[in-house]
C-alpha cells in the first residue's frame, strides 16, 4: 500500500458503504490487514475496522472468504 491512502485520495471519512476502498485493506481470507502491512495512521485504521465491520454486519463484504 501507499504511505498513507486516506490522506492522498483526500478521504476524511471512511464510509462502510465504499466497499471497493475496504477491500483494498482486506487479506485474501478477507480479514482486515495489520496497521504494519496498510500503512495506515492509528486514527484511520480505527475508522477502517469499525467500516469494515459495519460492512459485514450489512452483508457488503464476507467474514470469511477463500
């Protein structure tokens, strides 16, 4: 990933609903990737899972994938 994605595509806001975005932050076995390999700020990587989560609770994005 880049340095920090959020800040260069101007993302303020990490919206559950923009599933493309999430997915980019998700392993191949659709879990959510450690802060280390995304390379996001603390702050943004709070708001990723928390979107991530809501995602999956509305059926946008798998628990589990293979």
């Amino acid at each position: 990933m880049h340095k920090n994605y959020f800040k260069e595509n101007r993302i303020e806001y990490v919206d559950y609903k923009d599933v493309e975005t999430l997915k980019k932050f998700l392993t191949p076995h659709a879990r959510i990737q450690s802060k280390k390999r995304s390379a996001a700020p603390a702050k943004n990587q709070r708001q990723l899972a928390v979107a991530v989560k809501r995602a999956r609770f509305m059926g946008l994005l798998p628990y589990v994938s293979r």
